[in-house]
DNA sequence: AAGACGAAAGTGGTTGA
DNA sequence: TCAACAACTTTCGTCTT
C-alpha cells in the first residue's frame, strides 16, 4: 500500500479543456451544455453530443484573480469515500527529513521506520480495511476507464461502504462487489452503463455482475427503475457518429413504440439499437445493422426482430 | 461481395406450481 | 425444486442491393 500524501494542488487545476462559450457546429447555437453527471458535453439547441465521457477535473469555482484564488482555494484535499479512510488520516512522510528540511539523524531515523511502521498498522489494521482499500482504487479506477464523474465514482464508494457494512462482502470477490456498486450507481445517476461495457473494464464476467447487481440492489434495498432507452440514445448515437436531429428521432420513435406497447418486457438496449436503426434510415444516414450491434451489445438479430415490430407498429415503411 | 433476412437451436434468468 | 417461458444469442443458409 502507498503511503497517502497530502498536498494542496492547486496550482494548475486551471487547464480546462473546454474554453467555453462554444459555438454548435450544427446548428450555430450558443447554448452549450456541460453535463458533468452524464459526463457528456452536448448542444442544448439541437441536441448535437460534441464530446462524451469528459473529465471532470478542476475545482468547482471559478476565480478571475490571483486574489479570488487565494481567497477560494481551501486547504487541503476533499473528503473522499474514494479512500479509504476518507482521506482525513495523517501519514508520515517516508523522506528522513524534518519540517525544517534538515536530514534526521541516524539515530532518529530507526525510531522514525518503527514510527512509520504501526503508523500503517493502525490505518489498514484489518482485512476488511484492506479490502476496502482495493474496492475502493477499482471503483476508481474503472469510473475513470468509463469516463464517469467524480460524483459517481463517490456515489459508488459509498455504496461499497453500506454493503460493507451489511457484511455483504462475504464469499463474494471484492471485484464483482465494486463492479456491481458501480453499475448500480450509473442507474441511480440515470447515466446507464450497460452490463457489456461493465464488464469490459472489469476482471469479471458479465454474468457474474448481474447476479452480484441483483444481490445487493435485493440487500440493500435500492430501488432501481429499469433502464430507460432513452438515456442510452446520445452515448450511443455520438458512437455512431449520428447527429442531434437523428438523435431526437429516435427519442421520438421510442416514445411512440412505448405507446403502442411494442416495448413492454423488451431489453431496453434492444429497442434503442432498432430505434437509431430506423432514425438513421428514414433521415438518409444509414448505419448497417452491424454497426450498430457492435456498439450497442446487440445482436443483429435482436435489432431486426426490434425493428419489424416497432416498424408494424408505427406504420413505418422502410 | 456485403448487407439484410429468417429459421432453428441454445443460453441464462424469471415465474409459478 | 422443477418445468415452462420469454428474451436474447449463435449459427447458418438464402435473398437483395
């Protein structure tokens, strides 16, 4: 385990990569909208996604001065659920120097090693602190691989927390747990990730996630609405290089399959993948059947079989 | 030749007796 | 606990563009 250490980084938290105002590319519109929580950067005018899975780096403020930044700038670092401890224990610095940057003497520095030795004894004293301690850098980890917010990695660092607490951990892999909280915490925020792309930066099956999910939702008492398909539209559309008047399209032909019925007990990734199919066809920019399997998850197949029912339902000719 | 189509068999999960 | 069931996948042969 490294050692914490504390500094107040505060000198180049400025380099934003986004200047704003932005201008839409599409439709001219100055109405640019950050959404740090579903970590996308889209048009609100005409619903064009320019960026997604941004990074929310930074501080929340914004100063103009030197003054303004020495006046907001508050000491230290956040109080995380992401470490461990919360990031609120002390640590003793593994350099043999004094406050004063003076070398200790040799003499000191055994007593300094002893020091630093129950020192983290006492912070990762149990196995379940140490556990915790890897639970809690995967969910980071694979937050950032995803390219979700710092809201929702914290989200799910807490979720750990109350399974751990519960004794949920027990005979399950530490892995499956904090992949499993991590899921959940995208559903919550109501930025879906699917199971697929969960599992692709996680060391476990997909399987294996579900059922480890469908365990702590029951245990924990989440309640969790389905997957709405239209949160999954502009993820996958901006994969698909499709742009907002598609995109709404799509949202537009979804709603409507969810009135006619033809949805009920469907995969909503399913109804998505055959909704841009027939979004991108009807506005002239066709994406293959595979295309869109590959980046949503699904088979061809199921898009077909999605498609002629919404297709007969809506009265649509293609 | 690539894409779309559809049949058939298999998988994993839910439900209800 | 087990069988029926729905959704979805895999595979593969055929048709269409």
């Amino acid at each position: 385990m490294e050692e914490v250490e504390h500094s107040t980084n505060n000198n180049n938290n400025n380099n934003c990569r986004y200047d704003e105002p932005v201008e839409c590319p599409e439709c001219g519109s100055h109405s640019i909208v950050h959404d740090y929580e579903k970590g996308e950067l889209y048009c609100g005018s005409c619903g064009l996604v320019m960026e997604e899975e941004i990074v929310d780096q930074g501080p929340e403020w914004r100063a103009f001065d030197s003054e303004q930044t020495m006046k907001r700038a508050r000491t230290g670092a956040p109080a995380s659920y992401t470490i461990h401890d919360k990031g609120l224990s002390t640590t003793i610095d593994w350099r043999n120097k004094d406050t004063y940057g003076k070398t200790i003497s040799s003499g000191d520095q055994a007593k300094f090693y002893r020091l630093r030795k129950w020192q983290k004894r006492i912070n990762v004293s149990d196995s379940s602190e140490r556990s915790l301690v890897f639970a809690l850098s995967e969910i980071d980890r694979m937050g950032s691989a995803l390219g979700l917010s710092r809201s929702i990695r914290e989200g799910a660092a807490l979720l750990y927390r109350q399974a751990a607490d519960k004794g949920l951990i027990r005979g399950r892999s530490i892995e499956g747990l904090s992949t499993a909280v991590l899921y959940a915490t995208c559903r919550q925020y109501g930025v879906p990730r699917t199971l697929d792309e969960l599992a692709g930066v996680s060391r476990i099956g997909k399987k294996e996630v579900g059922r480890t999910y469908r365990f702590i939702s029951r245990e924990l008492g989440l309640k969790l609405q389905p997957v709405s398909p239209v949160d999954l539209v502009p993820r996958f559309c901006s994969k698909l290089d499709l742009t907002g008047d598609v995109q709404a399209k799509t949202i537009e032909i979804l709603g409507e399959a969810e009135e006619k019925d033809v949805s009920v007990g469907k995969g909503p990734v399913g109804l998505v993948a055959a909704s841009i199919y027939i979004a991108a066809t009807l506005l002239g920019r066709r994406r293959t059947q595979k295309e869109i399997a590959d980046v949503t998850g699904v088979t061809e197949v199921t898009i077909r079989n999605r498609y002629k029912e919404i297709a007969e339902a809506l009265d649509i000719g293609i």
